[in-house]
C-alpha cells in the first residue's frame, strides 16, 4: 500500500469506531516505544514463582507446571479457531490440528525436564506442603478435554452405557473419568481435592461442555467432506493427536509418579490423595478422542504397549 493509502486506511478505520483519527494520531505523540520486557510482561511472568518452601528443586516443579498451563492456553487458542468457525475447511483444520499436536509433542519430549530435574529426596518433603492440591486441578487440561471429543468418551467406563447426548450435563459431568480419583462412587463422598475443584470450575466446566458439545474437535472432522476424512495424511494426523495426549502424556505422567512415589506394594498417594495408578494408567479408563478412527482390536489394546 502507499502512504497514501495507508492513511486513508487508517481514516476509514477510525471513522467507523467513531473515533476522530486525529486524536489517535496525537496520542502516538504521547506514547513510549514499546520494549521486549514490556510487551511479554517479562518481570511479571517471572514473578510469579512462590515457593512454599526452601527446597531448590520446587522451583522446578513450579515453572514446569507453569510451562505447562501455558502451552495448555495455546492449544485451547488453536482449538478456538477450528470451533468457532462456521464453515470449516479441511486446510483449515489441518493446520491447526498440526499446531495442536506440535505443542503437545513439546510437552512430551520436555517432561524430562521434571522427571529427571528433582531430586527425589526433596521432592518426597516439598510434596507435602503441596497437599491437597495436584496437577489434577488443571482446568484447562480437562477442557482440552471437552474440546477435542464428544462426551461420551470423557464418562468413566463402567458408566457409558448409561449416559446418551439427553443426558444433562449435571449428570454427566458427576460421571466424568477424572472423578475416578477424588470420589467414592459407593457414598458418593468427595475429597477435598475435588471439592475445591468443582468449588472453582464445575459452573465453567458445564458451560463449555455445552458450549463444545457440538463443536468439538471430534464434530469438525466429521463435518469435513467424507472423501477428506478418509484422507492418510489427515487420519494419521487426528491418530497422532489422539494417542500423544491420551498415552503418551498421560504415561509420562505415570512414569515420573512411579519414579517419585511409586514403591512396588508400598506406593505413595498421590498429593490428592488419589489411587493414581488406576486412575492415570490409559488401559484402565480407555481415554480414546476419536474411537471411530481406530480399530476394535487398537481399543482393546489401548495404553498396553507401553
């Protein structure tokens, strides 16, 4: 565009915010130039590690987990795009699924940085003053979640086939996997764990559920052209997704409890208090975003070749 264009660009813009172009044009005069640490809000973000205790190595366990959220909100952003948008095109979507994934294959391969950066000694003490809290509250994980498949599929397994798309949301949201760690199904008791966590986030949660039940990743694809969704490329691509976030993260997780708690017969709680390794272990749950893109016998087997 010429200068000239430019400024007409800008005249139009403003005309139509009902915005007088020169007063905008009079507070660039005014405004400072922007700075690296200013626009990322550097000493902010690296402000915001608090330790609990004295111990070095929590404040590995702090950024990571921070990391971690934000690399979350990037993929709930990308999610955004493909779900908000009307009409969706197969491009569309394979881009983002990839940028989806691509984060995801991040947190895989980083997770070594916690796994393997504490030392176990000082984790086993810090872990206590962490209680009840766990990397289980993580809301946006759970609507990564709700974003990505139908709701069935979030429900724990021995409750499916007794909750349909009439269902309410209340109800189905009572019987959601991850409910697993914090209930007993028998009293229908909650830990404290789960008590403050729905205390913060059940209200949201039921809202987005409703909100991505028709437009959740899982939805998308099958609204693609059905030539598309037979597409190898775009197959292995939704398969990928689906098994790093359902095996591979979920096993990285497991791995690193089974190295920090775990103790053969004699393993440790979870800091909510929760029986992690068949709540956490894929092959127990079956966590699967898109069952109708594998096989009976890959379902069957699902989590057990790791």
């Amino acid at each position: 565009m010429t200068e000239k264009e430019i400024l007409k660009a800008i005249d139009n813009k403003y005309d139509e915010l009902g915005v007088p172009v020169e007063a905008m044009l009079e507070g660039l005069l005014w405004s400072k130039p922007i700075t690296y640490w200013d626009y990322i809000q550097t000493d902010a973000l690296l402000g915001l590690q608090v330790q609990r205790t004295t111990l070095p190595d929590e404040m590995v366990f702090i950024m990571y987990h921070q990391v971690n959220e934000l690399l979350f909100k990037m993929v709930l952003w990308e999610i955004d795009q493909v779900a908000k948008s009307k009409e969706i095109t197969t491009s569309k979507f394979a881009m983002h699924l990839s940028r989806i994934s691509r984060y995801f294959d991040m947190l895989c391969s980083s997770f070594d940085v916690m796994s393997d950066g504490m030392e176990r000694e000082q984790y086993l003490k810090f872990r206590h003053t962490l209680t009840p809290a766990s990397g289980f509250q993580s809301a946006q994980y759970r609507k990564i979640e709700f974003a990505s498949t139908e709701l069935i599929n979030l429900i724990d397994i021995r409750f499916r086939a007794t909750i349909d798309r009439n269902t309410p949301f209340k109800h189905a949201y009572e019987h959601l996997y991850w409910q697993a760690a914090g209930k007993n199904y028998n009293t229908g008791q909650k830990t404290t764990l789960l008590t403050l966590f729905e205390k913060k986030y059940m209200g949201d949660f039921i809202d987005f559920m409703e909100d991505y039940n028709e437009c959740n990743l899982a939805k998308k694809f099958q609204q693609l052209p059905e030539k598309d969704q037979k597409d190898p490329e775009l197959v292995a691509a939704m398969r990928h997704y689906d098994y790093t976030v359902n095996v591979k993260w979920v096993m990285a997780h497991y791995n690193a409890a089974g190295k920090y708690i775990g103790g053969g017969d004699e393993d440790l709680e979870a800091t909510g208090g929760s029986n992690w390794r068949k709540y956490m272990h894929p092959k127990f749950q079956k966590r699967i975003f898109f069952p109708f893109l594998w096989s009976k016998e890959e379902i069957e087997n699902w989590g057990q070749d790791v």
